[in-house]
C-alpha cells in the first residue's frame, strides 16, 4: 500500500503518552485508582498543561516512571501513535490483518500496529513497510485522526486551509483530512496559531492536544478554553470571587488621608500578569485599575470599579482591599518637606497639614484630588497635630475580588 493511500484512511487517539523511542518496550500503564495528573515539567503556566493533566486524570496519558516526568518536547514515533490509538478507541476491524515487513511478532508494539492498521487509522508505506521507529509528523498526526473517525471536509480544502500562514507546505494527501481537522477546532497551533508546522515531527504535547480536540470533537471531552485552538468560539472567562490582584501606584510610594477624609478617586495599575492555568493571560500588567480610597471609623480602603485593559477594554470591577489602620501624627513645627516627600495626600489631609504647621505651600501636584487647593487655603489654623493615615499603595492594596470578574470576548 502506499503512502498516500495509506494516510487516507488513518487516525486514532489515546494511549499512554510515557513512552520511549527506542527499540524496548514503552512505559505504558493502565489507569490507576489515582493518576498522576502533574508533572513536574509541565507547570500550570504551560500552554498545553489543560490538555495533559485532562489526559492524565482519565488514565489517558502517563509520565515516566523513573522520574515523573512527562517530557513534553520529545517527539512521538509511528509506533507510539500506534499505541495511543489502540488504547484510545474500541473500534470494529475494517480490513483484514496485514504482516509489515519491519514489525516482527516480538516487536513490543506489533500488537497495537495491526490494530491501528486493521480499524482504518493508520496504514503503510510502500513495500510493505510501518517504519514503526519513525518520527510521526503533525500532519500524519491529524490526517491520522480525522480517518479513523470518519471525517471529511465540508468546504474546499484550499479555502479551509487558507488560514494558515504555511499552508502551502501542507502535503497533498494531508490536505483534505487537515482541512475536516480544522473544521472540528482539532487543530492546535503553539506559539503562532497562523502556523501549521505540518512537516515537522509531533512532540508529545502536541499530540496531547491534537487527541484531546479529538475526544471533543466526538462529544467525549469538555471544551477546553485556549487561545491556541483553531477555530474555537470565544468564550466569557471568569475570575473567581476571592482571586487576589496585585497592585501597584505609579504617582507616589505613599498616601496620606485624613481620619475623615471624602471618598478619593484613585488609579492603581495592575503589577503583573493574571493568567489561566494554561498561560492564557486574561488581565494583563499595565491595566488601569480605577476606584477610590475610602475612609471610616479611623480605617481606609480601596475600592476597585473598573478595570481598563491596555486595548481600551473596559471590566466592571467588584474588588476591595484590606482595611489600612496605620497612622501618622503630623506636630506643630514639622517639616513638611519632608512630610511630603514620595508622597500624595487627600484634600482633607492637605487641609490638616496646613492647619497644624501653617505652611500652605503644599502644591496641586501633592494632592489626589483638585478639591485640595481650596480646602488648604480655607484651612483653620490651630491644634498642636493631626493624625492621618497612612498608605504604602504598593503593599497596602492588593485587591480580593468580592464577585466573578467575567471576560467576555
């Protein structure tokens, strides 16, 4: 049989992914009572993590034994494939037996090659060959998939494929069944989506995806939600209520209010990325975070409106920080200079300022909000201090979301 013909009728899904690429048997287990479903090279932030720990948790795939890892940049042989196909699916034979010349009886993965072979998902190579050791391309990979569960595609081939970067080095044969796998949002494309990489071998993350797409595809797994998918919808995200966002004020390293001071307009920016579980990055650095500072009963705290993502995008926000209580005194004689240095203040505070010391030279700039001006030149003079509080806005308000903050696409 050749080639061509043969990848028109092959692809399959699972088996353990712990396996090696030599010559001796591959680590392949049966699902235990309780799978390993985190690996220590796949951490939380990787881009195809979702794909694996679902995998693993459903005894899917595996790590190797020696050290627990999943090594998810090793590529995966015809034979590998072979296996992951047969312990996938429990599909009826569509052709008879046939013996390949390079795969002996006593070939570790003799067994899952005829399967593979007898139920239309993979097939051989001129002369009667499996070449079981050989690197197994992506392309081969999704045409592989789209045979074995009877897709085609819908819309012509070239149109589908157009999206693609790099579609002019997909193969003929592959075309169509790449063309179905697009179709069914099986496609997966890591860094550049627009980047087929149809020639180059599978690593083992890689196919992670590709079958786990597959096992949605046919209605056996949930949608899993990933920037790198082709031709998914998007979809609301939510982050959950009691989810911690870090925050940091550009303006100033400190804040001063007064024990009475009115609701105050601030401006915070987010320090750093929030991110899903697979490095999807749903708030970035750099947002604005806009809201106020409050006081009452000797306390302050932030309150969070809105977030305004760097593209402009604008988040209802439901966030406060923990409540401030640290205070300041400000005596008769102060320096206020040096009261002022790295520092912003409430126009109650100004005003409280300029009472105590008799300075009125507190500038605009010095103040959060415009009202300041007028409430230090109206200030009364008198008392002996004044006590304020006192923010450090890089570690004072950190945010809690108090409701799910949703992302719609």
């Amino acid at each position: 049989m050749s080639y061509s013909n043969s990848w028109k009728s092959g692809t399959a899904l699972l088996v353990a992914l712990g396996l090696t690429t030599s010559m001796v048997a591959p680590l392949v287990v049966t699902a235990p009572a309780t799978a390993q479903t985190t690996f220590p090279d796949v951490p939380s932030t990787y881009w195809a993590s979702g794909f694996i720990q679902e995998l693993a948790s459903r005894g899917i795939i595996a790590g190797f034994a020696e050290d627990g890892t999943f090594r998810p940049e090793d590529p995966v042989t015809r034979a590998q494939f072979a296996a992951m196909i047969r312990r996938a699916f429990n599909r009826s034979p569509v052709r008879n037996p046939v013996q390949f010349t390079d795969v002996p009886a006593s070939y570790w993965g003799a067994a899952a090659i005829q399967t593979a072979y007898t139920t239309g998902f993979m097939a051989g190579y001129p002369g009667n060959q499996f070449r079981p050791n050989e690197n197994i391309p992506r392309a081969q990979v999704l045409v592989s998939l789209t045979s074995g569960l009877g897709y085609t595609n819908t819309r012509p081939a070239d149109t589908t494929l157009g999206i693609f970067s790099d579609a002019a080095s997909i193969p003929d044969y592959a075309r169509p069944g790449i063309a179905a796998a697009t179709e069914r949002t099986m496609v997966v494309n890591y860094p550049d989506v627009q980047l087929l990489n149809p020639n180059r071998t599978a690593t083992r993350a890689e196919v992670a995806a590709f079958i786990y797409q597959a096992l949605v595809s046919t209605g056996q797994a949930p949608v899993i939600n990933s920037p790198y998918i082709i031709g998914q919808a998007p979809q609301s995200l939510q982050i959950p209520a009691g989810t911690t966002i870090p925050v940091r004020y550009d303006r100033a390293d400190r804040i001063l209010l007064a024990t009475n001071e009115a609701p105050t307009p601030v401006t915070l920016t987010v320090a750093r990325n929030i991110v899903t579980a697979n490095g999807q990055v749903l708030i970035p650095a750099g947002s604005s975070v806009n809201g106020e500072l409050r006081t009452a009963n000797g306390a302050a705290q932030f309150f969070g409106r809105e977030i305004v993502l760097p593209s402009g995008t604008r988040l209802p926000l439901d966030a406060t920080s923990e409540l401030i209580t640290r205070t300041e005194t400000v005596k008769q004689g102060a320096n206020v200079g040096r009261i002022l240095a790295g520092t912003v203040v409430g126009a109650g505070a100004a005003a409280g300022i300029a009472g105590v010391t008799g300075d009125r030279t507190i500038r605009a700039g010095e103040v959060l909000i415009g009202a300041g001006v007028g409430a230090i030149a109206g200030a009364v003079f008198g008392g002996s201090s004044v006590n304020l509080i006192a923010i450090n806005p890089n570690t004072d308000l950190t945010l809690t979301l108090n409701s799910d903050l949703v992302i719609r696409p």
